[in-house]
C-alpha cells in the first residue's frame, strides 16, 4: 500500500516537472511551428540567474524567481528577433539556429560559472509527511505551479483577445494574417511567453536538481518526449503526456530498484509504442501539410 | 600504342568539355586531387589524424542528407547507426576475429537491421514527429548498453580492436579512399530513377502513392542504405579510434551531424562532406583559444545560417553557376550564353 | 680559397654554430604535457599540482640530467573527456606531434583514457594516468609489456583495492554504531550509481557483508546523473537501513546527500562519494550534507609522513582549496619523474621506465611501490596497503571536511596497527542517534 502512495506521489511530481517545460515548447511550436531546442537552455538561464542572485547577492530566492523570470524573457525575444525571426520560411535553418543557440548559451555559462556542480537553496525549505510519504515543500510548489499554470494559460488562451489571437494563429497562420492579426507580434509574444513559463519552470524546479552548463539536454528529452507523447500543438495533450510519463518513470524506479537508470528508456519506449498506435499524439491535430 | 593514345585524347577532349567547364566541378577535382595528395605533402600525424576523422564523420554527415535531405524523413537520431556501426565492428572483431575489411561490412550490415527496426514505426509518422521518435531511439539503445555492461562493456564501451591498418598513412588513405568513392555511390544514388523518387517523397508523398509508386518501399529503402553508409562510418571510426563506447551513441552526435548538414546544404551530397571539412578542421584549429572554441564553433554556424539559410555551399554554387533557363543546364555565370542551347543567360 | 668560398665557409661556420645553440638553448627544457578535462575540478586539480610542482623544481634551477640542469615546460591541453572523447583523443595527439611533450600526466575519464593510452603508447611516451582508476589500464601493462610499458598509474589505487578499503572503512563506521547505538544487526542499503565500475561490488558486498555480521537491506542503482533521488531515498527508509553504502563518482553524489539530509533519514552514508570530497560540496548541498563519509585522498590536518603538509598547505596556500586526488600530478612529478630522470641522466622513455618501476619512493598520500601481478609481470599499478597507500576516509562534520579512518585500523590481525595524526573520530548524525537511542 505504501509502494502505491509512494508511487502515486511522485509520479504526480515528476510529471508536473515535465509539465511545466512540456507546455511552454508546445505553445511556441503551436503558434509559430518552431521548435525550439534552446527551451531548456533557458530554463537554465534562469537557475544560474537564481544561483547568482541568491548566493553571490544573497537575497531571497523570490527575487530571484523574479529577476530570472525577467531576464530569461527579454533574452528569448531578442535572440528570437536577432536569430530566428529572419529565416523563419527556413523550417531545417530555424531548427539547427536554436540548437546553435543552446550550444552558444552552454558555452557562456561554462565559462562564467566552470563546470562546478551548483546548488540553488529552495524557496520554501523542509518538509512533510502526507499518508507516510515524506514529501519536500518546494516539490508541492512545484505541483501547484503546473496546476496553477495550466489553468492561468486556460483562462488567457480562452477569454483573452490575446488568446484568441494565439488560438487562431496556431490554426491557421496565413488566415489569421487575412483576419488582420498580426502574425509576426504574435508569434513574438508567444515566444516571449513561451520562454518566460522556461523560466519560471527553472525557478521553481532548480531547487530540487544541479546546476552545471550541461543540464539542459536531459530535460530536453524528456520534454520533446512528452509534447509528442500529448501531441504536438496540443496543450492539454502535453499536460497529460507529461502525468503519464512521470508515472511511467515513478513505475520503474519503485518496482525495479537495479533498473533505476532505464527509467528514461522505458518513458521513451512507451512514446514509440502510443505513436505506432496513433502517429499524430494522443491529442495532437493532424493537420494537412501546409502546401 | 595508336589505341591508347585515341583513349587519353578522348579523356582529354571529356575532361576540357565537362569538367572544367563547371567551376563546381573543377572544386571537386581539386578536392579529390587535396584529399588524395595530403599525406604526400604532409607527414605531420596530428593532421592526417584530423583529416581522417574528419573523412569518417563525413560520410556519415552525407548518409544523414542521403536520408533526411533527399527523402525528406527528418532523422535526429542518426548517431544510432553510427552507434551500432561502430559496437557492431567492434564486437564481431573482438569475438569472432574477422579482420576489419570483414567487420566493418558486417557492422555496417548490423546497422542496415536497425535501419530497418526503426524505420518501420517511422514510416507513419511525419516531420516533427519523426524527429522527435527518431531522437528517441539511440537513448534507448544506450539504456540497453548499460543494461548489459558484461556484452558491450557498459560506460567504458569495448576496447582492444584491431587497428585498421600498420600506419597512419594507410589508415588515412583507406579512409578517403572509402569516403570518395562511397559518396560517388551515393551521387550516383541520387541521380538514379530513386533518386527522383526520392526527391519526390519529400515534395509531395501523397502525389507519388497517388502515381502508384510504393513509398513505404522507398522509405525504407532510403533508411537501409543510410543506415548502412553510417554503419561503415561507424565501424571505421571503431577500428581507427580503437575503442567504441557510448560516446557513439549520444544525442550531442546527432545534434553535430545535422548541423554539420544544414550548414552545408541539404538535398545536395557534396554540402555536408564540404561542411565537415571545413568545420571540424576549424573546430580542431581553435584549440589555441581553447576557453571559446565551442562557443566559436556554434556563433560561426548560426552567423552563417543568418544569411545563408540553405546552406554555405548552395548559396556558394549559386553564386558561380546560373542554371539556363530553357535547357536548364548549368553554367557559369560568367557567361551570356548557354553553353548547350545558347539561349540568352539573365 | 678565393673570397666568396671563405665567406660562405663562414656563413656556414656561424650558421652551424647559431644551430647548436639553438638547440642547446632548446634542449634546456623538459616538456611536460598536462591532459584533463580543464574546465572542471578534475582538470583543475591536474593543472595547479603540475604547475606548482614545476615551479617548485624550477626554483631550485631545473632537474639534474646528466651535466646540465633542465628547466620543466608545462603544456596544457583540455581534453573534454567528459564531453567527447574524439576531442580528447585529437588532443593527446596534438600534444605530442605538434607540441612535442617528452612525459604526460594526467587523465580522467577511464574510455577517454584507454584511448588517449594507446596514442602514447604508440608514440613511446612516458604517460602518468592521474585520475582513472580502472584496472584493465595497467592489466594491459602486464600482456602486453612492450607497448604498454610507458604508462604508470600515478593515483588512485585501482578500483578492486578503492572497493576493498571501503569495506574496511565500513567495519569501522559499525564498529561505532554498535557502541554508541547497540543496534544488534546493522543493515545496509547499497546504493551504487550504473556504471561499470560499480558493478562488481554487489556481488562483493551481497558475499563480504553477512561475513562481517550485517545484512544488505537492499540495492539501488540511480543513473550517474541522476538529479532526484526521494523515490530511492523513500524505499530506503522504508527498508530500516542503519547505513547507506553509496558508490558514486558523479553528480548523483551532491542530490543524494542534499536530499537525503533535508529528509533527515536515519541512516549514515559511507562508502565513495566523489563530490563530498570536494570542498565546494557544502555549497552545493545547501549545507545539508553533513555526516556524509566518502574515501578520500588529502584532508586539512591529516597527515600521512612529512611531505603531506607542505603540500597540502602549500596548494591550499596558493589555490585556496585542498588538493583533490587529480593533484597528485605534483607527486608523480615531483617525486616520480624527476628523481628517476637525475638517475637515469637522460629524457630516454625506456631507461626511465626500468627505473621508475623498481623505485620505491615517498609521496605526500604515503610510498608508491609499483606492483606485479600473479605471475611476476609489471603491472605498474599502486600497491595497496598499510606502509604503501591506504588513502583515508573524510566525513563532513559542521561544514569541515575532516579524515576519520585509518583511525587504529588493522588491515589482517597480523598488520601493524595505523592511525594517521589528524584524525578525528566518527561522528553519527544526531536525528540517527536520536531515533536508536530510545
């Protein structure tokens, strides 16, 4: 019964990790159709922000939270001006851009920061105890921020004339433009959005995980995982892809204790085995290849 | 003595009318004439060292267009052949004791099969998708590696093969040898009736089914033969480094072989062995900076894709040839005329 | 002779001249190639132990060859072992063609280094590995004598001995449990990261553990790299272990610690521990790695013999830190290399290895005294043991890192009793001792 609990618990906090990252990569690639490799790079913008901040300034983690937020957002909308906005018609160009753009913001942090392994204290330190099962604070923050931005991101998509503008350029780029959206702000601002949920993902995850400049790329998989998991474009699918692989991990670690490493192994099987079954994701919109 | 010297004049007259009329193909003479000629010039190891690898990564770069360029099946996960190219040698060397002119080709076999394994689930699936699942498949691979340390020697990887051949020069010049003529192969591939089905896939796969051609045939087609030049490159790269480990296997691999692509242009063969050439040398020639020599590495890759975003060599090509606009026959843009049809060049 | 022939025999004659001394001028130098991933602590600690050996030895005027005195030239290359190894093993090559190193030490990573071995064995280059403690590096030694003969490991002691001293680090922790505690069977959860290195010692631990009357409560294997661990720590406590066994040497250390300690689990952790012998870990804990054991090589106030403490306060003088084990290129160069070239009185790769490994010399982690296997072959590794080395074990206590084995410790009932000044004794974790008290 405990190895239920156990597993139940954090499956439910692995997968809001997952979920976090998976929903900002899947808006941008909604919208604009950019897959953005340098996502997790971001988040780790952000961590070594909060690092800076808190341990070379000493100030609180929640300024912190804060200045990464800020910096990470205004950073992706730059290099997405600077970078990718020009050869966006280039689908192959904007995918090998970001992944010079990761390499580029690994190599920076490598250089500031060395290959030291860091650590970020938490915002809320300790612990507690629910059904015999110790969990840490900022885990539960970490759950009640996916949830908080799943339903913050429902409510802007759904009664917001920016929602609306996102919705509809995901749709169907070309007409939105007929409608008179401006397609080129839109996707700036979702990229400016989309970017920002990395950052605050990385403010509130890196507590719990190690700073050093190559942390991005197994987030990564698992991100790029999950939203295919969900489907590609589909929120909802991404949130809930991220809950099934979580659980999937939890699985392995708890019921197979010597085969702990091959926890991402087995999500990314499970991935393969639902895209045999149904190509475009569990909810993802297939949509006629734009000619 | 009459007979021979006709066939040299005739070779003569075929290399004045056809080749030196390009300047792209004058390139590549010069490139072959380069690549075939260094170790007389230079019996420095350290760049014959370079230049062999660089050779190897190569291939491997110009299997990945073969693939996802030509047929258009976006392959982010194409260290996976090279993986099993390279454990595949290795172990059919070590255990069964065939020498590398058998275990490269057996490897290279091994790598063919997992073509196969992972293109069969790929065949439904569609650009980002396919990106994404085919990214998935070397991470499994190497979870599996781990999973049984006693087989393939788990993070230490497999050491102890056999070395290619008694010297560096050698070593070098069976390589390029391999990459010349293996990428002739692949040209060669591309220009055929599959080549066009190939290039046709990748505009439009429903049209060609439409036209009654068989594309799960060629898509798998199109996995085997990368799989197996990357399998080749795998395996050489085994028996020149001596060990293979699952540095062969990691997504930083895939992640260079498509930038090494995309650099150089897709959809063309020459682009990536080109880019290679010119990237690894670079990478290797920063060593003196050796704080920023990634971070180098990655601002020229994105400087170049900001303006010129099909690629340095297409844009290069462009530059110097112009296509004539009724024959379609390229020419060099110097000219007014076409050399073919003489219809006036704009 | 007529006058042009008289000048260019003299041309000839200064031009001559000119060359011998340039190379004289050139030949003063003995080239010493520093390889290790630069960018991190293991490349850090290559780098600073080469340098201050060099400057050490080039302060009193060089090594002794022969008649003339040689200054030492330290180049260094970054290997990025961790990374790639192809840059790793391009990087060793260049080192030795194009900036023509005579002696190289370094090495971490033991797939890079096995690569980066063969190239300097190849090219007959003396090569001191520093940092890889597979065994199959100096196996390699004794099948194939010729090739291999150049390469020495100069630290650690290879990883079968690295297992052994843990077992005997691990009596002494139960030894103290049982007194202050009286638990009546200890159990210990073994948690060894998957990598190959850590393989065999399940199959040791599950055998040796019940012969010294404990019992394995479990085992877990997290992925090196693995950056949450409460799933693992969880099953743990649940398990009732009184002392996590770990075996990590790579990030999963620092999570592991951290998360173990906000989590207050009522059990010691003792075993290798790769980041807790650094002294960063106390930041990268958040301070919450205390009691945390881990082998270790140097600590602040332990001594081994009389070379230890001006080593370790010198480098902690000039690099603020202690010296992690990678520093021990200083020792390889210091007392290895240099003695044994003013011995042999020539840069001769192949004198310099009969001398080198029949030479039996101090250094400041004990006497290096290279050993043969079963059958009388070089194997040109470390001897382990009492009087040779023994390395110690470290545990964080109050945020200092401080050595806490060999503490009267006795390899066979026959050996002579060994305690090193300096250490301190164990201490248990105050909520373990809280909760067994009862």
């Amino acid at each position: 019964m405990n190895l239920v609990i156990d597993i139940v618990i954090s499956g439910l906090i692995s997968g809001s990790v997952y979920a976090l990252l998976a929903i900002g990569f899947s808006l941008i690639f909604g919208v604009a159709r950019i897959v953005n490799i340098a996502h997790t790079a971001f988040y780790m913008v952000a961590s070594y922000c909060i690092y800076v901040v808190t341990q070379k300034m000493g100030l609180n983690p929640l300024w912190g939270m804060v200045a990464a937020i800020v910096l990470v957002t205004m950073l992706g909308m730059i290099s997405y001006k600077i970078f990718i906005n020009p050869i966006r018609e280039h689908e192959g160009a904007v995918l090998i851009a970001t992944i010079a753009l990761a390499i580029i913001i690994q190599e920076i942090m490598s250089n500031i920061f060395t290959g030291t392994y860091l650590s970020v204290p938490a915002l809320i330190e300790g612990y507690f105890t629910i059904l015999g099962v110790k969990v840490f604070f900022q885990q539960l923050l970490t759950f009640c921020a996916a949830l908080f931005i799943m339903a913050a991101l429902w409510v802007l998509l759904r009664r917001t004339k920016l929602g609306l503008a996102i919705r509809s350029t995901a749709q169907d780029r070309e007409v939105a433009n007929l409608m008179g959206i401006n397609e080129a702000r839109v996707a700036m601002i979702t990229m400016g959005l989309s970017v920002g949920l990395a950052g605050l993902t990385g403010a509130v995850v890196v507590p719990l995980t190690i700073l050093e400049p190559n942390m991005w790329l197994s987030p990564l998989i698992m991100m790029m995982a999950v939203v295919v998991l969900g489907g590609l474009g589909s929120l909802k699918g991404s949130f809930l892809g991220a809950y099934i692989l979580g659980f999937a991990e939890a699985l392995v670690v708890f019921l197979a204790p010597m085969g702990a490493y091959l926890k991402g192994s087995v999500a990314l099987s499970i991935m393969i085995l639902v895209l045999l079954i149904r190509p475009e994701g569990l909810f993802g919109v297939y949509f006629e290849e734009e000619r | 003595m009459g007979l021979i010297l006709f066939y040299v004049k005739k070779l003569i007259i075929i290399f004045k009318n056809e080749v030196l009329v390009l300047p792209s193909r004058v390139v590549v003479v010069f490139f072959f004439l380069f690549l075939l000629l260094l170790p007389v010039v230079t019996k420095d190891d350290y760049i014959l060292r370079i230049f062999t690898l660089a050779s190897i990564f190569a291939l491997l770069a110009a299997s990945w267009d073969l693939l996802s360029g030509f047929t258009g099946q976006m392959n982010f996960g194409h260290a996976l052949f090279f993986g099993v190219g390279a454990y595949g040698a290795a172990l059919i060397n070590l255990h069964a004791n065939i020498p590398p002119w058998g275990s490269i080709p057996l490897g290279a076999l091994c790598a063919v099969l997992a073509g196969l394994i992972i293109g069969i689930p790929c065949l439904r699936l569609k650009g980002t998708y396919l990106a994404l699942t085919t990214l998935a498949f070397p991470i499994i691979l190497i979870g599996l590696v781990f999973a049984f340390p006693g087989l393939s020697g788990g993070e230490l990887g497999i050491s102890g093969i056999a070395r290619l051949s008694q010297s560096r020069v050698a070593d070098y010049y069976i390589v390029v040898v391999l990459l010349l003529g293996l990428c002739t192969i692949m040209w060669k591939i591309t220009d055929s009736n599959t080549g066009i089905i190939f290039h046709a896939i990748r505009e439009d796969e429903v049209a060609v089914r439409a036209a009654g051609i068989n594309t799960t045939r060629y898509k798998l087609l199109a996995f085997c033969l990368s799989g197996f030049f990357a399998g080749i490159s795998g395996g050489l790269y085994a028996h020149f480094m001596r060990i293979a480990g699952p540095s062969t296997l990691e997504v930083s691999l895939s992640f260079q072989v498509v930038i090494y692509a995309v650099f150089g242009g897709i959809v063309t063969i020459y682009g990536p062995i080109g880019a290679v050439f010119i990237l690894f040398p670079m990478l290797e020639f920063l060593r003196f900076w050796q704080d920023y020599r990634t971070l180098m590495f990655a601002c020229v890759v994105l400087l170049i894709l900001l303006y010129m975003p099909d690629g340095l060599f297409r844009w290069l090509r462009d530059k110097i040839e112009k296509e004539c606009p009724r024959c379609k026959i390229r020419n060099i843009s110097t000219r007014d005329t076409c050399r073919v049809c003489t219809a006036p060049l704009d | 002779m007529n006058k042009l022939n008289k000048r260019i025999f003299l041309l000839a004659m200064v031009s001559l001249f000119a060359l011998s001394f340039c190379t004289l001028v050139f030949a003063q130098e003995i080239k010493i190639g520093v390889i290790g991933p630069m960018k991190f602590v293991q490349g850090i600690g290559h780098w600073n132990g080469a340098v201050m050996a060099a400057e050490q030895i080039n302060d009193k005027g060089g090594i002794q060859v022969g008649a003339a005195k040689m200054k030492i030239k330290l180049v260094q290359a970054d290997s990025n072992e961790f990374l790639n190894v192809t840059d790793a093993t391009n990087a060793m090559e260049r080192l030795i063609t194009n900036d023509k190193v005579d002696l190289i030490v370094g090495g971490f990573r033991t797939e890079a280094v096995l690569a980066m071995q063969d190239i300097a064995m190849e090219k007959k280059k003396i090569f001191i590995g520093c940092g890889a403690a597979h065994p199959e590096l100096c196996l390699r030694v004794a099948k194939n004598y010729n090739t291999y003969k150049y390469f020495f490991r100069g630290t650690p002691f290879n990883s079968t001995y690295l297992v052994k001293s843990t077992f005997f680090h691990l009596g002494a922790v139960a030894a103290v449990m049982k007194k202050q505690l009286k638990i009546p069977k200890i159990k210990v959860a073994i948690v060894a990261e998957k990598a190959v290195w850590a393989d065999p010692l399940i199959p040791a631990a599950n055998e040796t553990l019940p012969k010294m009357g404990m019992e394995v409560a479990g085992v877990w294997r997290p992925s090196p790299v693995a950056t949450d661990v409460t799933a693992e720590l969880s099953a743990i406590q649940r398990s009732g272990a009184h002392i996590i066994f770990t075996f990590f040497s790579s990030s999963v250390g620092i999570p592991f610690a951290r998360q173990a300690g906000e989590l207050k689990i009522p059990a010691i952790q003792i075993g290798i521990n790769v980041e807790a012998q650094k002294e960063g870990f106390w930041q990268a804990t958040q301070g919450k790695g205390d009691y945390v054991m881990s082998s270790n090589t140097y600590s602040r106030g332990v001594v081994y013999n009389e070379l230890t403490m001006p080593f370790v306060n010198g480098y902690i003088a000039k690099f603020g830190e202690v010296p992690t084990y990678t520093a021990d290129t200083y020792a390889a160069i210091v007392y290895g290399l240099a003695p044994s070239i003013t011995q042999a009185g020539t840069l001769d790769a192949d004198k310099l290895v009969s001398i080198l490994e029949e030479r039996v010399y101090d250094v400041p982690s004990g006497t290096v005294k290279y050993m043969k296997d079963a059958e009388g072959k070089h194997l040109h590794d470390l001897t382990f043991g009492p009087g040779n080395i023994t390395g110690i074990s470290t545990q964080w206590q109050n945020g200092k890192l401080v050595g806490v084995w060999p503490n009267k410790w006795k390899m066979t009932p026959e050996s002579p009793e060994v305690t090193h000044k300096g250490i301190v004794p164990i201490m248990l974790p105050p909520w373990m001792t809280k909760m067994y008290k009862k």
